[in-house]
C-alpha cells in the first residue's frame, strides 16, 4: 500500500511540475518579458520586441504589445523627421531673409549719409530696394502656402471638369504671355478621347506657373523653346512640360523638389526664385493624388511630367 502511495505521489509531483513548467513558458515568462518591455518603452527605447509564439491570451496581448511599440516607433521617426524639418525651415528662411534685408539696409544708409548721390543712381537704388522688398513678400507667400499643405490646411475647391477644355484654355493663356516675351510655345493634344478630372484650377494652374516660370528663369537668354503635349498613359492623364534649357545636373535632380534648393547657378541668376516653387508645385499635385517627375539632360533641356488620375479612378470616387 506504501509503495502505490509512494508511487502515486511521485506520479503527481510530476504532473505538478510539467504543470509549472507549462504555466512557466506560457504565462509567467511571456509576462515578465512583456514586464521588461514596457520599461524599455517607458525610457524611450522603442527598438524592442517581446517574442511570443504561444496562441493563447498572453500571445495575443503581446502581440498587440509589439504593434504598439511599432507604432510608436514610426510616431518618434515622424516626429523626429518633423524636427529636422523645422529646424531646417528655419535655418534656410533666417538665410533667405538676411540677404535681401541687409542690402536693403546698405542702400538706405548709403542714401541717408550721402546727398550727393546722382538722380539716375537714387533711382537704381530705389529699384533695388523695391526687388528686394518684392522677394521677400514673395517668399512669406510661398511660406505662408507651404507651411499650410505641410499641416495639410489649404483648403481645395475640387471641380469635375474636362482635362482637354482645361488645358486648351490655360495653354492659350500662357501662348499669349510667351509670345510677348519672344519664347516659342507649342502646345500639343494627343487624347483620343474626352476624360474628367477632379482638379483645384487655381492651383493646377499654380503648378503649371511654377513650373514653366522655371523654365523661363532658368533657360537661355535668346532662342527658349517651351512644349507641353497632353497624353492618356495607363489611365493617368499624363502633361508633359518640355524646355530646351541648359538642363540639370544628374546629382542634382533627386533633390529639386526639396523645399528651399536651388541649382548653384540658378541661385545667383535671378533674386526672385525662393526655392519653394518646385516644392510647392509637388506637395499640389499630390494632393490630386497625383505624381510629378522630372527628367533631364545637360545642355539638351529638362522635362517636368504631371500626372493625374482621371476622375473614375480616383480612391472614393
């Protein structure tokens, strides 16, 4: 009889120990794991994962665990990328803004300390001033815009509207406004068929503004030639902006869309270009859901293409 109770006993302390054993890989280690996460987290350590391969309740808590610190971490990414951003903003803005001030700060001592200063040369001084003072509203414009889609606060006045009517309307426009200036346009329309778009028109029309307002900065004194063609691509309304300027420098065209670059040479060949433009011209277009790319080559030209979706391929519609 002693030996069965022996026997029975030994049999129990066995099952009690693969018993704990069992609780002690199922729930007491996963939740002193998850215990250390939590404090990892909490001193800001979000590269942490607790491992839990167990499909119980515990599991799917830690698993919810891990989303979360994942979450958190692209969080503290954003808001680090944020950061830099503003500190950048800020940086280029105080360097924008000295330029033009201090020059017109020279010009205006000059004047007052001297009363001997040419007519003809007061009034240069005074076209000076006035260009100096012209860029920086420009630029408080641009910033003023730029800082309201970075938060994502303008408002749009989307309308459904017919992509061959839009652009034949805008491209006269700008065929008058270049004819004045001596460039050669030409404006080509290769859709088989009429297609809607949702747009904001004042600022697809800004984009468009950006854009060959570049161009006309940036190209060549005599001789500038501007194409824009109108073509359907894989269900994307597709506007190519053609120049044949001096092109871009293929190390820099993975940043002309930056906020504030400039092309060394275009930085010094026109005060009125902020470095925004591109910039502003991007955030636009995507919010259309669209895309804008560029392609270019030394002295051959550059080429800015639009993309946007046509209206019944828009998400929600």
């Amino acid at each position: 009889m002693s030996v069965i109770f022996a026997l029975l006993v030994s049999i129990g302390g066995l099952v009690e120990f693969f018993f704990l054993a069992n609780l002690e890989k199922r729930i007491f280690k996963p939740i002193n794991q998850l215990k250390d996460g939590v404090e990892e987290v909490a001193k800001g350590n979000y590269d942490i994962k607790v491992d839990c391969e167990i499909e119980n309740e515990i599991g799917v808590l830690v698993k919810s665990f891990n989303e979360m610190v994942n979450k958190l971490k692209e969080g503290e990414v954003l808001k680090q990328q944020y950061e830099e951003n503003r500190k950048s903003l800020i940086a280029n803005i105080s360097h924008d803004l000295k330029t033009p001030i201090t020059s017109i700060q020279g010009y205006i001592e000059t004047m007052a300390d001297r009363n001997d200063i040419p007519v003809e040369t007061v009034n240069k001084y005074h076209q000076i001033i006035y260009n100096n003072a012209a860029y920086m509203n420009k630029l408080i414009d641009d910033l003023f815009l730029f800082s309201k889609l970075d938060m994502q606060k303008l408002e749009f006045d989307f309308q459904d509207i017919s992509i061959k009517e839009f652009m034949a309307d805008l491209m006269e426009e700008f065929n008058f406004e270049l004819e004045d200036r001596s460039i050669a346009f030409n404006y080509e329309d290769n859709l088989i068929r009429k297609l809607e778009v949702k747009i904001d028109l004042k600022r697809i029309h800004q984009v468009f503004r950006n854009i060959i307002g570049n161009a006309i900065k940036y190209g060549n004194e005599k001789g500038l030639q501007i194409n824009v063609r109108l073509y359907e691509k894989d269900n994307f309304i597709q506007i190519d902006i053609m120049d044949n300027g001096p092109g871009i420098p293929e190390d820099k065209l993975p940043y002309i869309f930056d906020r504030f670059y400039r092309i060394d040479y275009a930085r010094t060949k026109n005060l009125m270009s902020t470095g925004l433009g591109l910039a502003i011209s991007k955030e636009l277009v995507e919010a259309h859901s669209g895309k804008i790319k560029v392609s270019s080559r030394q002295g051959e030209g550059t080429c800015f293409t639009i993309i946007l979706p046509e209206k019944e391929h828009i998400k929600g519609e």
